[in-house]
C-alpha cells in the first residue's frame, strides 16, 4: 500500500517571511562606531534596520531616500540621536509629526534633562534614552515602542 | 572846641539866615582828630578874613553871600575830612582852593571844542551857548573838571545823531553861574538819582590819574559854594546844572591867571571815544571752552562794560541789553551764571527771573540778580529763584567775588549732577546722595571682593575635580584598551565577518576613548597651572602621517577623500611630542569628524622657526558668528542639547588651549577664499632642553 505523507504545518516563519514581517527601524546617528555598535544590536534582537547618518538630509526628502533594505520612508520606528551636525533629534521629530505619520520616534541623548524630556513628549516622543545604555535597555525600549 | 576858625564861624551864627552848613561844621569839628583840624584850619585859612568881617557885624548883600560861599566851603572840606576812608573823601590836597581870574567862556569854548572831533564822528550836534566873555575868580582846574565831567558822561550815553547842549548862564550882577549840559541820552533812573553822585560808586576813569567822579564834581561845586544836580527835562533826555560863585570871597588873593588850554580836554574826549568804541563791539567774546560763561543783562552801557572789563580775566563774557535778548541768549548759549539788572527793559525782574528758572535747559545756572538799593520788589527775584542779590550801586570787587562764588557753586553741582546721573539744582542734596552713593559703592565693592572670593574657590574645587576624574578614567581605559589589543591577537578566537567588525570598531571607540581621556588630564594640567612641558627633537612628519593614518577609517566610512602633503624636507622639531601627538589627534578628527563629504587636506610646512600644519576641508563655510563659538568656551549646555552643533566634538577651545601651551597657536583662517574652511595650527621651536612650569593659558 502507499503511505500518503501530509506535510506537517509548518510552525515557523521562515527566512524571508520572517524578515518581512519584522518592524523596520531607520537609524540616525552620526557617529559611525555608535551607529554601527546600534544596528548591529537591533538586527540581532531581530529588527530590520536601515542605517542614516545625517537627519538634515532625510527632512524633507523622506520619500527619496532608498536604502538596500528599502526606502526608509516605511519605517516603523525612527530612533535618532539628538545632537548631530545637520538636524537635530527634534528637528527629525517635529518634521515627523508635522506629516501626520503615526511613526515613532525615540530619541537617544547624553544631556537627558526635564526640559528635554518635555519638550520630546510634547512632540509625540515615544521615548528619551540617556547615552550610554546598555544592551537590554535599548531593546526594551524599542520592543514598547513597536512590539514584535 | 577852641580853634580860631571854630571860634570865628561860631561867631557868625547871628548874620546867618539859613544855619545848616555852620550846624554840620560845628559837628564835624568835634569829629576831627587834632591832626584833622590842624589841616582844616589850614585849608580854611582863606575864609578867616570873610568870617570875621560877618561875625563883626555890617552885613552887605555881598557879604552875606561871602559868608554863605565860605561856609559851604568850610563845611565841604569838613565833611571829607572826618569822613570814613571807605567813602572816598577827597584828600587835603584835591580839597584845597587855588583860585585865579578866568574868563570862563574862553575856557568853556576850549574845552568843548575838544568834543568836537567825537561829536562829527557820531553826527552828534554839539552846542554851546554862552555869553560875551565873562570874567570870574574861581578854582579853574576843579571846574575844568566838572565841566569834563558833565561832558564826558553827555558823551557816553548820546545815542548817534543825537544832541548835547552846553549853556552857560552868567547875568551880569549875578553872583552865580550856572552851567547846565543837556543829551538826549537815557534818563537816570530815579531810584539812582542820588546814587550816582556817591563817591564810593566805581565808575571812575582814569585820566591822567584824576578821578571822574560826579560825586567828586558835586563837592568840587560845593567847594565854591554851588551845587550839582540832576534835572531831568520835560521832553526827554538828561541834563546836570553845576552852579558855583562867580567870586571867590573877600581876603583871598587869587593866583595868577592861566592860559586857555584844551590838552586835558581832549585827552578826556579820547578816552570818550574808545569807550564808546569798545562799547560798540561789546558781544561775544570767543570762547574757550575751560573758562566758565556769564551772560550779562544790562542796559546801561557804562555799567555793562565796566562789569565786562572786570570779568574779563578768568571769565568769557556774553552781552544784551534788554530781557528778552538775554533770555534768547542764555537759552542758546547754555551760560554758568547770568548776571540780570531788574531794570532791564524787555522782562523785568520777578519775570525775567521766573522765566530763566522754568527753562529746563537752563535750570543748573546761577543766577545773580542787580537791583537798585530802594528796590523793594527785589527781594521777591530771590524767592524767584535767583541765587543772589547785589543792590546798586556796588563795587566792582565786591560783584566779581560774588560772581565767582556763584559760579563755583555751579560747577560743584554740575559735577555731583554728572556723577549721580541727574539733574538737581539742589547743592546739600546732591552732596548728600554723592555720599550716600559712595558709601554704596564702598559696600558693594566689598561684596564683590566676597563673591570674588567664593568663584576663585569654586574654580578651584573644579579644578581639583577635573584632574582626579581624569586620573581615575585614565585606569580603566588603559586596562580596556589592552583587553581589546589582547582578544585581536588571540588566535584561539574565531575571527570572521561580524566578530571582526565589532572587535576592530571596539579598538577604534577605545582608542577614541584613550586620546578624549589624555586630552582632558592635559587641558586640566594647563587649566590649574601645573603643566610640565617636556622638550625633545622628534619628527613631525612622521607624527602627522601617524595620526592621519588613525584617523583615515573614519574618513573612507564616510567617503571623505583625507590626504597628506609634507614638504621634501622639514626640520625636527623641538617641542613637547605627547602635546603635539594630541592637538594634532584633536584638530584632523575634529575636521574629519565634522566634515560631511569632499575631502580634508592636510599639509605640513615649514615656518622660519617651527612647522605649521594646515587642516583643510570642503565642507560649508563657518561664518564669522560661528567662528566666534567655535573658540568659546562658553557655549552653554543648553546649546549643546537643543540645537543641532556646528560640529559635536571638542570644542575648539580646548585644542587652543593645549596648542598655546607649547607656545604655538590654533587659528580659522579669515581670509581662506575657499571653498570650505582652513585651520592652521602653528608650532614654534621651543628652546630646549627646558623644564618649566607652564602658566595659566586663559
């Protein structure tokens, strides 16, 4: 007689599926080791992460900016340090919510102050992290601001 | 009192019909000191003879008149010389008779004629009227003077085109004469009337050192028995009448007739004619600026200008004549001091002095106000406002001292007024508030030496903190610095792809961490002042090569083109190399760093004594607000979080800091054309070997 094999359901997303579902963080930081020391801890907890050095740049020309994980315009969350040559962390953050977009934003500082605070939140900040953190800080964070 | 005259004129009393000139003598013979009769005697020893024939009895028209003439004369002398000094009585001298026979007319014509130059020049009508010679024994020299004298005040207060009437009025048979000399000038005021006719009044001129003086000239008339006196004519104008006797009394001898002789005369109506010239140009005098101002208001010219003359060392002078020009004046000229006559024409006292005091502009000048002495209304220009009051007639000593003073006082408030920032006429109050100000300085002073005092510890303290933090980070950075360069070297290791990445950007954030920790123990070496410098000879070439090379992964990350241009051959340098290493690690990352894209260029060239290292970019130009920040070192947190920084990193300052202290310095360069920016950092020969402390850089 022949055995009729059904395939089992399958229990894991794999490669590609699993990578489009992740939520995608554009990241924008001016310091490249910082930058890179960032990215490479939020792709290993799991987030697609696309990689911007200079916010000055991305205001105003969200829609153009391609990167080789996608245009950066579909992010989920936008984390951005706050003080930067070209735009600073507010500055991205105002010209988010002047647009309407329901992205997050965190913004990661080394002055955390009340006035800071206040005026991030004030604008729709999803949260202020004080440099330096450490690991488990910033992905939680990030995890309360865009859940997986 | 037993004096043969004394006893001779008290003997005539019976002859007499009117006593009053033998009254006053008696008395002013109790008054004189024995030397004091002795000369009156001897002044009066021509009158003997008429007195003892009156006291003898028959008594004629002739006599009587004598008796009268004498009397006067006697009485005259008497009163100048019992009289105090300060009233200016004649001397004995000026006092004695010396008469001689005279045709008067004669004489009279000289004497005016020698007018008549002044009189053509201002197209004056010059008259005489006077009778066919006319004979009589009198002191020619003392009624030349009262002539000159009606003449030359006739003179001086003629407007041009106006009129002098000299008459002389002698009937035959009359014993008397009278002379009168009519201008048509300003009256005299009446409150002067009498006023002008005392000695004491300082308005002589001096000629040929005789005195005019109309009180002089009154007791010159009286001396022969007359008078002076004032008139003042119905249909405007001055006029003065001198009467004397035609006839000296009998016993006296006359001298010997003298010569027609007009040089005194004319020397009168010169000095006439100058006065009258300086009057005319009496205006602004111009001014030097350190000499304080007084406006003069005063329309009698004479007194105008004798107060000019008085002021005129020490003082500028500015001149009107009526109220309201002087007030136009002073509000245009700003004067310390006016100096207003009440009778002024145009704004009259309490007015003129409540309109000077309503002037803001003019509400710190001095004001001394000239007023007739039966001026009653005068004191009110004092509750006006005026400063001060001088009734006339004055001496001109006494006006200048006061105008001085008041003056002084002026510029006393003008510099309390200055120094506290207001505008007070209040004198006792602004000294006042000056002092109290100063004690406020003083207490101020003292918290500030205080507070002084606290910031100098609190920098300390700062100080102290920044060189131990440094210290402390030095430890761990040294100890992760050589854990990094270990796990490189460990073969055990499985390098590969992300491992690899992470342990090289680990050695490249440690080795960051390394110089920031350097750079801050120095630049807290420099700050306190306990910088050891250390000199050796070393190649900066290679340095430069070395730190462009550390700082090139930077650079291609983010596409920056960062090359090195050193010249064929550069000397070594002596200098202290770890500074060196550091401000040049601090300056190319600091570009690098901040330059977005384009290329850094760095070259090294070399200088007369020393290198200099130029830095490079293509980035946007740093404008000349920005330059300034660049370099400060107090640009405030707030900055740092809120905006968006022209560059993060050091702050230039601290790279300066450190370049200074080893004698060289970090400098924009203003006039790069561009494009981009161009730092220049000189390095000088530091003489060697050397060990010094260095100090303070700021």
């Amino acid at each position: 007689m022949n055995d009729v094999s059904i395939e089992p359901l399958r229990d894991t997303l794999d490669e590609d599926d699993a990578q489009m579902l992740k939520p995608v963080v554009c990241l924008i930081e001016d310091d490249p080791d910082l930058r890179a020391a960032l990215a490479a801890t939020l792709r290993a907890a799991g987030y697609a992460v696309r990689e911007a050095s200079d916010g000055s740049q991305l205001i105003g020309n969200w829609a153009m900016v391609q990167t080789d994980v996608g245009a950066l315009i579909d992010a989920d969350l936008i984390i951005t340090d706050q003080r930067m040559p070209g735009a600073s962390g507010l500055e991205v953050l105002s010209d988010v919510r002047r647009r309407d977009w329901a992205t997050q934003v965190v913004i990661i500082s080394a002055f955390v102050d009340d006035a800071l605070k206040h005026e991030a939140y004030r604008l729709g900040a999803a949260a202020v992290l004080a440099k330096p953190f450490g690991m488990e800080e910033l992905i939680d964070t990030v995890e309360n601001a865009v859940p997986l | 009192m037993s004096t043969p005259l004394a006893l001779l004129a008290g003997d005539t009393r019976a002859a007499l019909v009117d006593t009053r000139d033998l009254d006053v003598l008696m008395q002013r013979l109790e008054q004189l000191t024995p030397d004091g009769l002795a000369t009156l005697e001897a002044l009066g020893a021509p009158f003997a003879p008429t007195l003892r024939e009156a006291a003898a009895g028959q008594l004629t028209r002739e006599l009587r008149h004598d008796l009268r003439v004498s009397l006067a004369a006697l009485r005259t002398m008497a009163d100048h010389l019992a009289a105090p000094a300060s009233s200016r009585p004649l001397s004995a001298e000026a006092l004695r008779l010396h008469h001689s026979p005279v045709d008067l007319t004669a004489h009279l014509r000289a004497w005016v004629e020698a007018f008549r130059p002044l009189a053509d020049a201002r197209a004056i009508a010059l008259e005489l009227d006077a009778p066919a010679p006319r004979p009589c024994t009198v002191d020619l020299g003392k009624l030349e003077t009262v002539v000159l004298n009606l003449l030359f005040n006739a003179f001086k207060y003629t407007p041009t085109r106006g009129r002098v009437i000299v008459r002389l009025d002698a009937p035959a048979g009359a014993t008397d004469a009278v002379l009168s000399v009519r201008d048509d000038g300003p009256p005299v005021p009446e409150a002067e009337w009498h006023a002008i006719f005392d000695r004491a009044r300082q308005l002589e001129r001096n000629v040929f050192s005789l005195g005019f003086n109309l009180g002089v000239s009154l007791a010159y008339c009286q001396l022969h028995g007359g008078t002076l006196e004032l008139r003042r004519p119905r249909d405007g104008g001055c006029a003065f009448a001198a009467r004397w006797s035609m006839n000296a009394p009998r016993g006296i001898s006359p001298g010997a007739p003298a010569a027609v002789d007009d040089t005194f005369a004319r020397a009168v109506a010169e000095v006439a004619a100058r006065e009258l010239e300086a009057e005319a140009t009496l205006g602004v005098c111009a001014t030097d600026g350190s000499r304080p101002t007084v406006l003069i208001i005063e329309s009698a010219r004479a007194l105008h200008r004798a107060l000019v003359d008085c002021l005129r060392d020490g003082f500028n002078t500015l001149s009107a004549f009526d109220g309201r020009e002087g007030l136009d004046l002073a509000l245009r000229k700003r004067p310390d001091l006016i100096v207003a006559d009440t009778g002024a024409p145009g704004l009259e006292g309490e007015a003129f002095v409540r309109a000077v005091r309503a002037a803001p502009q003019l509400e710190n000048a001095s004001l001394l106000v000239l007023a007739a002495y039966d001026d009653v209304a005068a004191v009110r220009t004092l509750e006006a406002g005026a400063n001060d009051l001088l009734r006339k007639p004055f001496l001109l000593q006494e006006a200048r001292a006061r105008i001085t003073g008041l003056v002084a006082a002026k510029r006393a408030r003008d510099i309390l007024n200055d120094t506290l920032g207001r505008r007070d006429a209040d004198l006792i109050r602004l000294a006042n508030d000056a002092r109290t100000q100063q004690k406020a300085l003083q207490s101020t002073l003292e918290e500030l030496n205080a507070a002084r005092e606290v910031a100098e510890r609190a920098s300390l303290v700062k100080s102290n903190f920044l060189r131990m933090i440094s210290h402390e980070l030095a430890t761990p950075v040294a100890a992760l610095q050589l854990h990094v360069q270990a796990l490189a070297k460990d073969p055990s290791l499985a390098l590969g792809g992300p491992t690899t990445e992470g342990l090289r950007r680990t050695g490249r954030v440690s080795r960051r961490l390394h110089h920031l920790v350097d750079t801050m123990v120095a630049w807290a070496r420099v700050e306190s002042g306990r910088l050891k410098r250390t000199v050796s000879n070393f190649d900066v070439a290679t340095l430069v090569q070395e730190v462009v090379e550390e700082v090139r992964s930077y650079a291609t990350e983010k596409d920056l083109a960062l090359n090195l241009q050193l010249e064929r051959w550069l000397p070594p340098l002596p200098s202290d190399k770890k500074l060196v290493h550091l401000v040049l690690i601090d300056l190319i990352g600091f570009v690098v760093q901040n330059a977005p894209s384009g290329r850094v260029d760095v070259s090294v060239v070399p200088l007369r004594s020393g290198l200099q290292v130029r830095v490079r970019d293509t980035a946007r130009r740093i404008s000349a607000g920005d330059r300034a920040d660049l370099f400060s070192p107090l640009e405030s947190i707030a900055d740092l979080r809120w905006r968006s920084g022209h560059g993060s990193g050091l702050g230039l300052y601290v790279v300066r800091d450190l370049a200074r202290a080893v004698a060289g310095e970090l400098e924009l360069d203003a006039g790069f054309q561009g494009p981009g920016n161009l730092f220049v950092l000189t390095l000088p020969a530091l003489p060697h070997p050397e060990v010094h402390h260095e100090r303070r850089v700021h």
